[in-house]
C-alpha cells in the first residue's frame, strides 16, 4: 500500500528500549561524541556533534503502553554509522577497550567496516563506503 501523501519527518532516530540506561549513555557518549539533549530517570535523548540521535528508554515504564515496556532482546537491528576514515575510527574504538565482535574488513563489495555491541546487545558497525 503506498500512501497518497507520505509523512514528511523532520529528522529521524533510533530509540532503544533497554534495561541498562546509564550504561547505554555512556556508551554513545564515548563512541560518538554524544551530549545530552534530553535527560530523565526514564528517557534520554542524545546528539552527536554532527546532529546525529539516539533515544534510550528504559524498559517497563509506567508512562508507555504495553507494547513499550520490553527491552532490546538481542537480534534483529544493526545500528550503522559511516565516517570518511575506518581505519582512524577502528584505532580509536581499539584504544577504548570497547569489544569489537567483527574485526576490520573489507568486503568483497569494497566496503571497509569493524563492529561491537552496545550494553543492549545491539550491533554498531562503523563502515567507510567504498572510495571512487
């Protein structure tokens, strides 16, 4: 079905339903350059230098409806972010100490990426598309 007059958003988001708020904060504070656009004991909302955002949520709050209350479960989703330098960004999340699940890698499509979980289980790849 396609609509005759599509939404028109303003700008688009992730929000993450999770168990570990404070965690997941600091985690996309660190990875990205993150600062707090929005803060609760329920909800934050964070912005990157590039204006980039993620929401996180914690599970089971009383203000959201049932289908709101149930954390992240571990699969489905990769968050992807491009940069213009893979290999800088691979050095820096290295020296970190964050665990990297999938090592840096160029594809065979020419693609060049490394990826790690968030506090949720969720997949970040980091990808620097191929160079023309």
């Amino acid at each position: 079905m396609f609509m005759k007059n599509p939404i028109s958003p303003n700008k688009f988001f992730p929000v993450i339903i999770t168990k570990q708020l404070e965690e997941s904060k600091q985690f996309y504070v660190s990875l990205l350059n993150c600062s707090l656009t929005f803060e609760s004991d329920w909800y934050i909302q964070l912005s990157s230098p590039k204006g980039l955002e993620i929401g996180l949520l914690i599970d089971g709050h009383p203000s959201q409806p049932d289908y709101l209350q149930n954390a992240y479960e571990g699969s489905g989703v990769v968050l992807s972010f491009e940069v213009a330098d893979v290999d800088e960004e691979y050095k820096n999340v290295k020296a970190t100490g964050l665990k990297i699940i999938y090592d840096i890698k160029t594809e065979e499509w020419g693609q060049r990426h490394f990826m790690l979980r968030d506090p949720n289980g969720m997949v970040v790849d980091v990808v620097q598309q191929p160079q023309e």
